[in-house]
C-alpha cells in the first residue's frame, strides 16, 4: 500500500487498457474522523479529516451511452452498463454498485450523462473504516459529471454519493464521509454541522501528525449494526417528538431517564454528550489545547464503548496503549462506524514515535491481533486533473 497513486502509472494502465490516453484523472479521499461519531445521521456535529489515501479514476469520452468500466483492484474485472437501463444491482461486480448507485441518482436529478471509458485504481484500505466507499462514490460523480459537461458542486456531489449508498447498495449512512471527501482541505479537519451543511474549516497545528492505527480486528455485522443504531436514535428522538435528536437537549434526556427505555437513553446520551465533546475538540485543535483534545477524545472512545456499543476488546486495548504511551501527549480513539476497524490518533510530531513503538511492543501481545501503523495527512477533498 502507497500513500500517494501513481497517476502515471494509472494513466499508463488506462491507455494499454482502453488503446488510447485518458482525458482526465479524478480524484476522491478517503477519511479519518477526529472525533463526533454517530453523530451525522443525528443531525449533529463532526471533525473528519480527509486523508492520502485515495481512489482515482482516469476517464474518457465515447461516443455510444454506455459506461465501460475497469476495476484494477479487482482484478481488472469489467462492466459495461448502458446509461438507458433502469439499474440493477451486481452480484458478480459489487464494487460496480457504487457506480450503478451513482448513475440512478444522477439521473434522477436530471444529470444530462454522457457514456465514458473508466479505469477505477485505489489505496484506500478496504473493510478498515476509513471510508473507501465514500472516495469511489464521490470520485465516480465528480469523474462522470466532468465527462458530461456538467457541473457540480462538492456537497451536491456529497449528497448524490451518499443516496447511492442509502438507496441503491443498502447501507444507511449520513453525509459524514461523502462530505469530507468531497469538501476536505489540506492540513485541516472540518467541523461540519450536519443539519445545514455548513463546514468551517479547522487547522491542524503544524507540528502535528495523525497516525491511524488498523487494529487488525476486522470489521463484521457493520451494516445491520449500523442501521440498528440508527433505528434507536430516531425512537429516542421520538419519544421526545423530534426527528432527529439535534432537536433533544442533554437536560431533556437526562430529565427523562428512567421514562425512556434503557436501551434508547444510552444511545442519545452518547450521541448529545458526542456534540459537545465534537464542538469542545474543534476549539481545542484550533488553539493547539492538546490537553483538552486528548481529554474529550478519550470521553468519546468511553460513550462509544458504554453507551453506543460499538468498540471491541481488542480496540479498547489499542486505544489504552496509545493513550497510555502518549501521557496526555496524544488524544486517541476507535475511529469510523465502529466493530473494528482502525483507531486514531493525533499528537506532536515528536510524540508519534513513542506511540508507535508502544503498539508494536504491546498490542499483539495482550490481543493477539497484528496491528498496522497508517501515518497520515490530513489532505484536500476531489479534484480532476
Ligand atoms: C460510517 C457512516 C458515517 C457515520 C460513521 C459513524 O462511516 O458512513 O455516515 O455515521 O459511520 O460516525
């Protein structure tokens, strides 16, 4: 795995592939979320980061409606879609399915798609929670838009990558990851607000580094967990009258413990007390405040283990060592929809070294799981060139 693709290389696959060059190469992020989870599809806030690692697609024009399409992660597996038939999912190519995702909800919006030849190559580790759907959703918009003359804007472009997911593949994510590797920017998290939309844009203080750590633990019944979780914040919601629990107020939930069931007043006091800790952490990485930042990321890995119910043994432990190895140094915390996966961490440079020696010596040893270093940079959102 490279942090960074090969745009020659790619470009060079495309042409033996296709037999001419390509006329432009897209691309789209993965991401890293600081802190604020489960807390988009809630209506509330989060500090994602986008990150170098992501998927590209070189493109080209071609003059019937159909798209070819080449996975070079796969195996150099094809697909040839025509732009006129109503989509169907593919149980053969279901990496395909984002693309076929795509295409349905562009359309829908009255997209005028023109057809293309597609080479899709990425470095996103896949199943580890740094969102490697999210960069071929958003790659694949911005890649099919720029053929067809049309323009989009990032967070539409956002939108359109995520309904592809809740309403083609099946999976019932907010806007968090879309967004982000949409609308990322270099060296800073964003903190956006997922009732409007609005992102402001924090930076991460120079000296600084992000280092991902995958936990070797791999990620299982994500979907259906995922989308349990979320069926239990709208009954909190509603047992308030909201929609969504941006709505609730900590006093009010809290002044409701006991009438509401158990199950639903976890949830929402994690996802309440998530927004604040997300607001306090933006405060804290724009004035550098690492004592705060690693004091509400280690409250949000608890709420997440305690009261959301998504971390495992294994990445508690991770966490414990990083945390216990930066000495209020680095804030440290399971990172992603959850159930394994990959945790975060954030520290001055000169710290790094320390944590990651730490992970070596102690984590494979107290959890027999092979843990991977991923040090990252906080990156721009998609672009074509
Ligand atoms: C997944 C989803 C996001 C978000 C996170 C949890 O990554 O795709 O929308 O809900 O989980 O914060």
């Amino acid at each position: 795995m490279s942090a960074t693709i090969n745009q020659q290389k790619l470009t060079e696959l495309f042409t033996f592939t296709f037999d001419h060059v390509p006329a432009l190469v897209v691309q789209a992020p993965g991401r890293v979320n600081l802190i604020g989870e489960h807390t988009d599809y809630n209506d509330g806030f989060v500090l994602p980061a986008a990150i170098n690692y992501s998927t590209s697609i070189a493109v080209s024009a071609r003059a019937d409606r159909e798209l070819h399409i080449v996975a070079q992660d796969f195996g150099s597996q094809k697909v040839v879609i025509s732009l006129d038939e109503t989509m169907q999912q593919d149980a053969e190519a279901p990496w395909s399915d984002y693309a076929r995702g795509v295409v349905q909800e562009l359309k829908k919006r009255n997209y005028r798609l023109a057809g293309g030849n597609f080479l899709i190559s990425g470095n996103v580790p896949a199943g580890a929670g740094l969102s490697s759907s999210a960069s071929l959703e958003v790659a694949f918009v911005r890649a099919l838009t720029e053929l067809s003359d049309e323009r989009i804007d990032p967070t539409d472009a956002a939108l359109v990558g995520q309904a592809a997911e809740n309403n083609f593949v099946g999976c019932n994510c907010g806007i968090m990851d879309q967004l982000i590797s949409a609308r990322g920017q270099a060296s800073s998290a964003l903190l956006i607000d997922c009732q409007d939309l609005s992102t402001r844009t924090i930076s991460i203080p120079t000296d600084w580094e992000i280092l991902i750590v995958h936990s070797g633990v791999k990620r299982g019944l994500v979907e259906s967990e995922y989308n349990t979780r979320r069926v239990q914040c709208e009954t909190a919601a509603a047992f308030f009258g909201q929609k969504t629990l941006r709505g609730v107020s900590l006093e009010q939930l809290l002044s409701a413990e006991g009438e509401l069931d158990e199950l639903s007043f976890r949830r929402a006091r994690h996802v309440l007390t998530e927004n604040d800790r997300t607001l306090l952490a933006a405060e804290a990485l724009s004035s550098g405040d690492m004592s705060t930042l690693a004091r509400v990321m280690a409250e949000s890995h608890v709420s997440m283990r305690d009261d959301f119910s998504i971390t495992t043994p294994a990445i508690d432990s991770l966490v414990k060592i990083l945390q216990d190895a930066g000495a209020g140094q680095a804030g440290a915390r399971m990172t992603g929809g959850g159930f394994g996966g990959c945790v975060v961490a954030i520290a001055p440079a000169t710290v790094i070294p320390q944590l990651m020696t730490a992970v070596e010596e102690r984590y494979q040893v107290e959890t027999g799981c092979v843990p991977r270093l991923i040090p990252a940079k906080a990156s721009k959102g998609a672009f074509a060139t």
